[in-house]
C-alpha cells in the first residue's frame, strides 16, 4: 500500500485530498490541528489515520513526525492561512500571524522531514497564484505565498542530487472555509473536489508545476509577463482601484 503524508488536512483542499487519497488505495497520514475535524475524517475511511499538530510548533512537528510509523515517500504540505490588510495599511502582527503558517510553517515541517528525504521521495507544496501578481489587499498573503514558491523552486534544484522530486502547486479560487470569508468577487471559483483532481493527477504525471484552473491561472501568468507599469494599471482597473 503506498502512503502520503498531507498536512492542513481537516479541511479544504487538504481534507479533499485526504478523502481522494484514501479512496485510491493509499494509506494517508492526515494532519492537522482540530482533533474533532481529524476524527471525522478517519471516520470515513480505515486508510486514513489522523497526525495532530500546529505547523507553527517546531518542536511539535518534529515531535509528531518522529512518531510515525513511516515517512512517506509522497509528501504534500498543504497547510495555510489567509489575512488581508485594509487600505495599505501594514499591521505588523498580521504580517506575522500569516507568515508563521504559510512560510515558517512550511519550513517546520521541511526540517523535520528532511532527514528521511530519500531518490523515492516527492515533495508537494501548495503555494498560491496570489504569488504571480500584485494584488489588492494581499500583501501579507500574496507575499508569503511568493516566498513559498522561491522556497519549492530552489529546493527543487538544491535537492535533485539526492533525487527528491519537488512539485509547486499553485491553485486559484478554491471554495473552502478559507475563502468562505471572502467579501470580494473570486472569478473561476473551483470546488476542493476540482482541486484535489487536478493535485492528484499532477502529482501522478511527475509535474514540477500544477496550476489552476488554468484558464485563470494562465491569464495571471500572462499578466506577470507585462511591464509592471502595466501590469499595475491592469489590475487598478480590474479591481476596481483606480
């Protein structure tokens, strides 16, 4: 039976995962904070078995992953948080909250992980294409999702000689409790079920990069591409800031 390892698990795209996953066949280490949600998962399948900790714990992290059974060869670091800043006005302790989740959270569990790092293990992480452009209201949360995929995409060369395979997931609008506290209009809205579909069959096809939906993703890829003169009086307009 192979086994993957998915944290940010007790909901959202990590939940779907967790489901998809285990009705494949795979045995799934699910982790995640809430022991109530990680007990209703591994209610719905004898293939999943809940792991729980805070990614902001190092020592919790490393205390967990010390106690398993196994380290899987597929890894997939989903867990995130999102905050938005109003006006441009920075707020220093929001900053921080959002980094220690998305960035140091992600390293966290890097470290301890690493040390099992083998030519059959696959790294995922799930980053954002909030990282691709500046976006309004976003600059704690776009700028930490654009330091999680620097991180994946160095890692990717800095670990290849020991044959490590690491894969930059970038979703768009993704339907979860997160983005349930929108209060903004999400174009091309994907439901998890979407999400884990294309996760999954990106990480079976070996992609270094998966991104979507893609029509939108592509579309900020292409933005990116511009002139920033113009890539900022594109996107004042298309959300309205001008």
């Amino acid at each position: 039976m192979r086994h993957v390892l998915i944290t940010g698990a007790s909901s959202g795209i990590g939940e779907q995962l967790a489901i998809d996953y285990a009705e494949d066949g795979w045995y799934v280490f699910a982790c995640g904070q809430s022991e109530e949600r990680l007990n209703k998962l591994c209610d719905r399948s004898n293939n999943i078995h809940s792991v729980k900790f805070s990614v902001t714990n190092l020592d919790d992290v490393t205390q967990a992953i010390s106690s398993l059974p196994q380290i899987p060869d597929l890894i997939i670091l989903n867990a995130g948080t999102c905050e938005y800043i109003e006006d441009g006005l920075i707020d220093v302790a929001l900053f921080k909250r959002v980094f220690d989740v998305n960035v140091y959270g992600l390293l966290n569990c890097i470290q301890a992980l690493q040390h099992h790092f083998c030519a059959a293990t696959h790294l995922v992480i799930v980053g954002s294409t909030a990282s691709y452009i500046p976006l309004p209201r976003a600059e704690a949360y776009g700028a930490s999702k654009a330091a999680v995929a620097y991180i994946a995409n160095t890692l990717a060369i800095d670990l290849a000689h020991q044959g490590v395979k690491v894969t930059l997931v970038s979703p768009g609008f993704v339907k979860t409790p997160l983005t349930d506290k929108n209060d903004f209009a999400m174009p091309m809205l994907v439901t998890p079920q979407f999400a884990s579909s294309a996760i999954r069959t990106g990480v079976a096809a070996g992609k270094t990069e998966i991104h979507f939906p893609h029509k939108f993703s592509l579309l900020l890829k292409t933005l990116a591409l511009l002139p920033l003169r113009i890539q900022l009086a594109v996107i004042k307009r298309m959300t309205g800031k001008q």
